[in-house]
C-alpha cells in the first residue's frame, strides 16, 4: 500500500502511517518545542521540494537565499559543511561514481540514447582482484562494446607520461596507469578519466583543463560537480564513443613487426655486452683498490720501523723478526679486503 497518496480534487498530498528512521532528521525535531514540529515540518517538505525542482542544489540556494528566511541560512550552512565533509570523506570516491553515473543516465535519456552506465562496484574485472574502472557504460546497450571510466577525486594521482615513469619506485597511480588499466580490466574500446576541478593535481590541469585525449591511453575530463557542471565529462564521453563504434581491428605487416622487434632485440644485446664491461671493469678496479691499500699499508708499516731505526740505531731481535713477517699489517689488510670485495 502507497505511503503517498494525491487527492486530485482537493489538491492535496496525503501522507499515511509514515516513519522515518534518520538520525539528523530526529535529533533536529527533537530538539523543537512540539508544537513547532508541524510547522517546520511542512518547511522542511516545502524546502526540500524545491531543491527537487532544480538540477542542482547549490544553484538553488545561491538563488532563493533572500526568500526563505533564516531557515534556508541554515540550510545552506549545512550544505556547505556537507561540501567540507566530503571533499575530507574517504567515501567521496564512491559519491563521485554515484553521481557521474547518474549524469550519464539523465544525459542519454535527454539525448535518447540506448547508452547505459553502470556501476562496477566492488567487482572485479578480467585481472585478478582488481577493481579499476568505477564505471562501464555500453553503448546502445551493447554488452560488447565498452567504455571504462575510471574517477578519482583525488590530488595525489599526477599525470604520468611514460618518459617520466620511474620503473624502480613504488607503484603508484597515475591518470595513464588507470587509463590503460580500466582498458585492461573491463575489457572496454576506450577508457576515460574523470577528475573534479577542485580535487585534481596541477600536472593535470597544466595538461588539460577540460578535456584532454592521450594518444592510444585515454581521454581526461575535467568536471565541476560543485556547481553540477557535467559538461566536460560528456563532450569526452561522445568522443570516446565516436571511437568506440568507429574503431577498426588492424592486419598486422608480421614483416614489418619482425623488423621492429629483431631491433629492440638487438639493442638489448648490446646493452647486456655493455654491462658485461661494467661488470669487469669493476673486479679489475677493486683488484687496482686492493693493490693500492696494501702499497699504503706497507709505507706505514714500513715508516714505523724506520722511524724506530733511526731514534735508537738498531732494533730488537723481536723488531726485525716482526719486522720481516709483516703479520700486523696482513691482519689490517684482510679487513680492507672484506670491504672492497662487497663493494
């Protein structure tokens, strides 16, 4: 039975046997002297519905502030404290997702397209235990024929050119690394990144900061979801789709693959034979090293003896004797020796 009813002829909504088990709502009406909670209770409905009328509800409250008094200042404190609470949230991935995808509906339904978004959720894809790609929207409906999107509200992901990957780093993501990954993953034609204006690194934004397209990785978009601009995400949502149909399989020249790959092969001959040299060149230093320590071990040693001569004349039977062994300095020379060989 309908919680909701329209009476037609009295232009009036009927509410019946209705509960709302909410915290905020209870502890703001709890806190109302009871015979206020009517009346602020059909303020709240009002208030609420209008914000339903518009698209978006700070452009309802930037416009309708002078009108509703005190209630609305409140209300558009909150919002704003919402705002704060969300851009500090770590759930604000999972609102960002929610609400592109929600775009993109409300998007192909105003331009009658059969494209649907969909959320991934916490689904994995075709590599193991990985969940890139937040978003799959098939086109005209198409189950085959993908587009991954991938959003991060996130000021830590830096763009990521391939000439400026460092390999021996800690992994870390990057808008070309979710790009080729959401590709991988959702087995999709085209990937696209979504960044909010507000939560994105400058080396994005120095790149693009509207809508980008790296040449066989992805598309970059770059959107406003504060102020409910959209725009950027579905200029390059088009652009992607118009790839996504239009995308032709390559016949490979096997010729002409052989020829590349026969010189990527050969380079990396000779780089190996290079750091066979290296590797050579370094035993032949350290034994240049080891012969260079014992030269100065033996001047010391050598020094101390004859300094021992000249003052006395002579030297013991005991001097010579160690003198002509050298076992003080072996003893040195073999700590030398350990260091230079784990050099």
């Amino acid at each position: 039975m309908s919680t909701i009813k329209l009476n037609q002829k009295l232009k009036r909504l009927e509410v019946q046997n209705f509960e709302i088990d909410n915290d905020i709502v209870f502890n703001y009406f709890d806190n109302l002297p009871s015979t206020e909670r009517d009346d602020k209770l059909i303020r709240a409905l009002y208030i609420g519905v209008l914000a339903l009328m518009e698209d978006r509800l700070s452009s309802f409250l930037s416009r309708t502030s002078n009108e509703l008094g005190t209630e609305l200042e409140s209300l558009k404190m909150i919002f704003e404290m919402k705002k704060e609470l969300f851009y500090k949230s770590t759930i604000k991935g999972t609102l960002a997702e929610d609400e592109i995808a929600e775009a993109l509906n409300d998007y192909f339904k105003s331009k009658r397209m059969k494209d649907v978004a969909l959320l991934t959720g916490n689904t994995a894809g075709e590599l193991a235990r990985n969940k890139t790609g937040d978003i799959i929207c098939q086109v005209n409906g198409d189950s085959d024929l993908k587009i991954a999107i991938e959003c991060k509200f996130d000021k830590s992901i830096k763009l990521g050119e391939i000439d400026t990957k460092d390999l021996f780093i800690r992994k870390t993501d990057t808008a070309w690394s979710q790009l080729i990954e959401s590709n991988a993953n959702r087995n999709s034609r085209v990937s696209l990144i979504v960044f909010d204006i507000s939560l994105v690194d400058n080396s994005i934004l120095k790149y693009t900061e509207n809508v980008g397209y790296i040449r066989e990785i992805g598309f970059v978009a770059i959107i406003d979801s504060q102020k409910g601009d959209y725009n950027n995400l579905f200029i390059a949502y088009m652009l992607a789709r118009d790839i996504a149909i239009n995308a032709k399989t390559i016949e490979l020249d096997k010729e002409v693959l052989a020829v590349i790959v026969t010189r990527i092969i050969k380079d990396i001959n000779e780089i190996n034979a290079i750091k066979t040299l290296v590797e050579k060149n370094i035993d032949n230093n350290k034994d240049i090293l080891k012969q260079l320590e014992k030269s100065m071990l033996l001047m010391d040693f050598n020094q101390k003896y004859l300094t021992q001569f000249l003052a006395t004349g002579t030297l013991t039977k005991k001097d010579l004797l160690e003198f002509y062994m050298g076992e003080e300095i072996k003893d040195q020379y073999k700590l030398i020796e350990k260091d230079i060989n784990e050099l």
